[in-house]
C-alpha cells in the first residue's frame, strides 16, 4: 500500500530525512518509535505533503502511484489520513461544518452524492460513539480549547469520519489519561481491517498493548536504523535507545515487512 | 492610535489572480433621461423641479449646496485616488419610461428583468415572500413591493420621491436631523443633488411584519449614485431592513455618496444591514470600480433604543463609510458587526462612531478587515462618552486578516472619554492564514480554496451571525467569489 524508497528530505536546507525505507501493506500495523527530534513527525507529514518540507531524494509510493506530484488534499482523498501530533485550531468553525466539508470533497472525488447537515449529523453523532466522544464537542470550533487529550481524540474522531486506507497517528497516546488511551485505541482497532493499515508513532509500549503492531521500526537521525517484531518495542521499553545508536551495522538496515 | 501592518509569507500564497468572477457586470440597455454633466445651482433646481419637490426641500437642497462649495473633500483618511472633478459627472439620470408605482404591469419589462437577473424578482408571482423590496435603479426607485400589505399595518415603504409627496410633514422633520448637510462633504453633495432612496416609517407598537429590503442598482455610465434612505422607528417598534447594491462593469469610476439616516424612538429597534458588491475594478488596474463615500448615522433618540449596524462590505474600488450611533437616549444601545474585505487594488477607509449621550449607554463594535491581494484596510472608530454618559460601556473588538504579502491592515482606534465612571474594553488582533491551518484543512481532504473560505468564515462568524436568514449564506458565498484566486 505504501512505500517509501530512500526518501530524503529537509526544511530550510537542514536535511532531517536521509534515506528512509519503508513497505506497509494492507492489513498491517506498524508502529515507529525514536528519539525526539529523530524525524517521525517530518516523516508522517512528508508522506501526506507538507508544503514546508522540500523532498530532496527518493519517493513515496502509494498503491504503485507516487505521491509527489499530488497536492497534500489529493493525497488525503487518496486514502491518507494523518493524527497529527499537534493537532491545528480552525477558530469559528465548527467541528461539524469542518467535517462535513471534508466528507463531501471526499464523496465529490468518489463521485458520489453530497451529503446535507441533517444527514451527516446523524453520521457524525454515530462515530462520535466509536471514541465515546460527547456530542457537545460536535458543535464547538474545530480543536479550539480542547485539552491535548481532546485534541487527539478529535483526530481520531476525524479518522472514523473519513475512513482512510492509511492512518499515520503520530504520538496520538501523549497526552492521554489510560482511560482514554484504551477508549482511543478500541477506537483504532474498530476502525482497523485486512483492506486498511495503521502506522503509530509512538514512544511508549503501552500503546502498543492496545493496537498491537506486526512491526516496529526505530527511526533515528532521519533514518530507520532497525526493524523487528513486537518484540522490538519491549526490548526498547527496557534498554531505552543508546545500545542501538551506538550499532552503526543497524543504520539503514530497517525496512519493514513485505 | 495603532498601526499595524504585517505581511505573510511566500510559501503559504502567491499574488492574487485577477478576478473574472463580477458576475453583475452587465448594463441594461434602457433609454435614460440624464440631466447635463456638471453642477450648478440651477442643477439643483432642475433635480428638485423634475421631481415637483415641496418648497422645503428645494430649500434645503440649496443651502446644502451652497455649504458645500465652502468645503474641502477630506484628506484625513487612508485611501488614494485621483482627484474627482465633479463637474465630469451627470448628477441626475433615470429610466425613461417613468413606471407608475401603483402597478409593477407597468415597470418597464426591461428593467423587471434586469432585477430578476441580479437575483431579485419584483413581479407579484416571483417576488421573495417575507422581504419588501424597494428597487432603485440608477437614481431612481422603480419599484416597491409589498406596500399596500405594510401599509395596513400602518408601515410606510416607499421611494424617497413618494414620501416627499405623500408624507412631506414626516420627511420634513426627520430629514436632515441626523445626518445635517453640514457634516460632511459628500453628505453636503448628496443633500444637494440626492435623486431618490428609499423611506420608512414604523409607527408606534408595530413590529414590522417582514423584512424590508432596498436593492440599489448603478446602470448609466458616468452618472453619480446620490441616493438617500430615511428609516424612522417609533416607540416600541421595530424593523429589520437590508440593502443591497451592484453596478455593471465600467472603464471610468463612479461616485456614489450615499447617506442613511435612523431615528429610533423610546425602546424601539432598527436592524440596518448592508451587503455590498458594488464594482470593484479592474483587478489590474483598478479602473472603473465606485468610489463609494456613504454616510450612515443612526440617532438613538429614545430611552431603551436600539440601532444596530451590520455590514459585509466587499466590492468598490475605494469604500469610505462610518456607520455610527448617537446614543442620546438613556440605557440605548448601539451595536456595529462588519465585515469589509479588500481584494487586488481596493481600498476600504471604514469603521463607525459610537457618541455616548445617555445614561448607561452601550455600544458593541465588531469589526473583522480582511486584506488580500495589493489591498489596504483600514478600520476607524471613534468611541467617544460625553459627560452626560454616566455609566456607559462600550466594547470594542478589531480583528485583521491577512492573505497575501503585499496588502496592509491598518487600525485607528480613537477613544474620547469625558465621564470617568465610562467601562472600555477593546481587543485587537492581526492574524494570517497560517501554513499549518490550510495544510490540516488540506490533509483532511478539503481543498485549498474551500479551506480559505472556511477559515474566514469562522474569521467572520461573529458578524455573519447577526445577518438577517438567508444572507449569511449570501455573505459567505460572496466573499468565497470574492476571494477566489487569492491563495496558492
Ligand atoms: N518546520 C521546521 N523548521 C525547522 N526545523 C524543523 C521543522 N520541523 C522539524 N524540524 C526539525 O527537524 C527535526 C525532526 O523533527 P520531528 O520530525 O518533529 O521529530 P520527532 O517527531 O521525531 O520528534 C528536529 O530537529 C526539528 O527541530
Ligand atoms: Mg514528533
């Protein structure tokens, strides 16, 4: 479904991807962990079109297609969901308009009907359920004075909605008490099938109790330095990263399951 | 007073496309009678004479003429234009076939048509039920809707030029008492030459049953627009009333210098909103668009009143307007929600007075200025509290948008307060699309246009809000047009 082939990118002329490797499939869930300011957060939004990043190397395929001549919303029609870290403000508007509009461009590129307020109410009031959501986040402007939990599980919100062929969550478990990381996850996993797959960035295995990853992958200095199972995030959860920074043989050793 | 001009960067926008989407730019080709270019005394005397004015008005129609050559055209506010010679302009024109105003059968199909296309069907079986519409074509009113039905409520609605001869006792008090012809210079001109606009009166303990509406139409190049609206609201009443205005394409400018005049008695209330889509130009080169020099003033005369502006400003080549509120009555309330948006070579000078007279006295300003292209916009309040004004407050919040790096945003707040018990509160911010908002509208599937109409939307809700039913739609729509191109 998705790969990337030694992609190399930088902001500003500071080069902060250099040659990632990656292959998800339908089906998968892969989960990336690294140190902070290794380059997950560029990763995710490299792959979802970012103008502020320039790709300097390599591409991104999606379903056999690159991606790199696609704007960041044709990209999102394409079935690429991202949970951002820091999710945006959008004051004034409301979740409700907000998602609306984001469903029908999404029914207009299916060339399917355009769906009125009353019907998508009904939708929305559905997969508000899906993250025990209160309806009364509905009608409040989009993340504007949410806590940083709400702000996730907003996103999470927007995924059931949208029901992408990829969702990138990056860090969606920060921020999160336990009952919500569980009421998120099942979110996650309810929304998960053999057709979709998942990519959780994460730091914490606790997560990854919860939706269960087929392979971790350890991103560091812009680069996937090791791949493993899910062995590899309790490995990591005990030793921390330094006996694997340390292993120059891992460095770009990592691409993920085929 | 601050100054606040700010940029946004290159990445999030280019410079705005031209903007081929004026759809009202079409004329009618309608036989006019215009009076000679230029102005005169015996211009004024031919206006008033056409129109068969009581002696009062010729009156008052010289000694405004004669206060005007005294003055100077202001040069205080923050717009550039080529000076205006006012003897290049035609000061009275209107359809040739004078339709009687007691049947539409007899409007001249042509401009019942012209209407119809700009969205406003005057004919009995097509007209918008629940709005009156008064529809002024060039100079001139050519229609009004609904007036026998308000007027078994006791409710007039008619053309200026109606009034003067059916109800010259009611004009003849109220003209002029709020907007003197010696305020201003385009309120002096337009007090001088003013051809027609719309009158209304509510009388005491009447909620007007619908929506009264003026849609003002410029067709006859090179013709001045110097219409003059007179809204009075007795004891316990009132109205919601609208006005709307388009003009075709035109290579030179034209002038219009409006002025609207509110009376609301004790506890009555006036809901005045405008949505303005005048010509804006050439997105080029600027030329052709109105120069639109408008005065608006509303008196709350009585204890308890209320008048409340609302304003989508979004077309002219250069808007100068200060809706504002005489607060004389005890416990009145003057409100102010706008919306001007400048696109390409536009310029907007506007903003609004709020003069503290009575006790406890309120006023509310809203004011949302959008900036693309080269524009400039600029907001200009006065909140002034008199010394009579025990215990009044007043709540200003100014907010500025900017698309694009080369428009500006400029605010000047002026405070004037003699009565120290006076509460002011004023909130000002200066924001830009942000990169990271369009790209998370983005990545949701939302394109890049639709996310830039959705972000001031929200930017605007606040005065879209207070808009009457269908036309914060309307408004959303047209700034949507209006903004079409403008981000990359
Ligand atoms: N827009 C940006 N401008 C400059 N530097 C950036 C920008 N975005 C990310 N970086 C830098 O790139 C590096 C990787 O950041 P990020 O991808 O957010 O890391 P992670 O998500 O792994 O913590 C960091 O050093 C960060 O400071
Ligand atoms: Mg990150």
């Amino acid at each position: 479904m998705l790969t990337i082939q030694d992609l190399q990118a930088s902001v500003n002329d500071t080069s902060i991807l250099n040659g990632v490797n990656l292959q998800v499939n339908a089906g998968e869930v892969h989960a990336i962990m690294g140190p902070n300011g290794s380059g997950k957060s560029t990763l995710s939004k490299v792959v979802a079109g970012h103008p502020a990043f320039e790709v300097t190397g390599g591409d991104v395929l999606f379903e056999g297609k690159s991606l790199m001549d696609l704007d960041p919303n044709e990209r999102a029609l394409a079935g690429i969901f991202l949970a951002f870290q820091y999710p945006v403000e959008v004051p004034g508007v409301s979740n409700a308009d907000f998602l609306r509009l984001a469903y029908n461009s999404k029914q207009v590129h299916n060339g399917q009907p355009e769906i009125d307020e009353d019907a998508f109410s009904d939708i929305l009031k559905e997969k508000a359920k899906i993250v025990e959501m209160d309806e009364s986040f509905i009608n409040r402007a989009v993340n504007e004075g949410f806590s940083g939990g709400e702000k996730k599980r907003n996103e999470i919100l927007q995924m059931a909605v949208l029901e992408p062929k990829l969702a990138i969550l990056d860090e969606t478990d920060s921020g999160l008490d336990i009952d919500a990381l569980k009421i998120v996850s099942a979110g996650v996993n309810k929304l998960k099938s053999k057709d979709n797959a998942v990519v959780v960035i994460t730091h914490y295995q606790r997560l990854l109790d919860y939706i269960k990853p087929d392979f971790v992958h350890v991103l560091a200095g812009g680069k996937i330095i090791k791949s493993g199972g899910r062995e590899l995030a309790l490995e990591l959860e005990e030793k921390g990263y330094d006996w694997l920074l340390g292993d120059k043989a891992a460095v770009g050793a990592g691409s993920g399951g085929q | 007073m601050s100054e606040i001009k700010e940029s946004i960067s290159k990445e999030t926008v280019e410079t705005a496309k031209s903007l081929e989407t004026y759809k009202y730019g079409f004329t009618t080709d309608i036989e006019s009678e215009k009076a000679e270019k230029g102005l005169t005394e015996d211009t004024v005397r031919a206006i008033s004479k056409k129109k068969q004015e009581p002696a009062f008005m010729l009156e008052f129609r010289l000694a405004a003429f004669r206060h005007w050559l005294t003055m100077e055209e202001p040069e205080w506010p923050h717009l550039e234009y080529p000076p205006i010679d006012y003897q290049d302009i035609t000061y009275y024109s209107a359809p040739k076939v004078q339709p009687k105003k007691e049947s539409l059968d007899e409007v001249d199909p042509e401009l019942l048509a012209t209407f119809e296309k700009l969205g406003i069907p005057l004919s009995e079986q097509k007209r918008l039920s629940g709005v009156a519409v008064d529809a002024v074509f060039d100079s001139v009113s050519v229609a009004t809707t609904f007036k026998k039905d308000l007027l078994k409520h006791g409710v007039i609605f008619c053309s200026f030029t109606e009034a003067l001869q059916d109800y010259p006792e009611l004009v003849e008090k109220y003209l002029g008492s709020v907007v003197p012809y010696t305020d201003n210079y385009f309120a002096a001109l337009n007090a001088a030459v003013f051809s027609d606009g719309s009158f209304v009166y509510i009388p005491k303990d009447t909620t007007c049953p619908m929506e009264l509406s003026t849609y003002f139409r410029i067709n006859t190049e090179g013709s001045g627009q110097f219409e003059r609206t007179l809204i009075v609201c007795e004891d316990n009443s009132y109205v919601s009333y609208l006005e709307g205005c388009t003009a075709p394409k035109f290579d030179t400018n034209q002038l219009h210098a409006a002025v609207v005049e509110l009376v609301a008695n004790e506890n009555a209330e006036i809901k005045y909103s405008t949505v303005q889509n005048w010509f804006a130009g050439d997105p080029k080169t600027g030329k052709g668009g109105i120069y639109n020099f408008v005065t608006k003033r509303g008196k709350c005369a009585g204890k308890k009143s209320k008048i409340s502006w609302t304003q989508v400003e979004t077309g002219s080549a250069i808007t100068w307007k200060y809706p504002s509120c005489i607060l004389q009555g005890d416990e009145s309330v003057g409100e102010f929600y706008s919306v001007a948006l400048t696109n390409n070579l536009q310029q907007a000078d506007t903003g609004t007075k709020m003069i503290h007279l009575g006790k406890n006295s309120k006023s509310t300003i809203v004011s949302k200025g959008i900036s693309a292209g080269k524009s400039v916009n600029s907001y200009r309040g006065l909140v002034s509290i008199k010394k009579s004004a025990e215990g009044a407050r007043n709540y200003t919040q100014c907010d500025s948008m900017l698309i694009g790096d080369q428009c500006s945003a400029n605010t000047y707040p002026y405070v004037d307060v003699s009565n120290p018990t006076a509460q002011l509160e004023h909130e000002a911010s200066t924001s830009k699309i942000s990169e990271d908002q369009l790209f998370y509208c983005n990545q949701r599937g939302i394109g890049t246009e639709e996310a830039v109409g959705l972000i001031i939307n929200g930017f605007c809700g606040d005065v879209f809000k207070e808009l009457p039913g269908e036309f914060a739609e309307e408004a959303t729509r047209l700034l949507g047009l209006k903004l079409e191109n403008s981000v990359g």
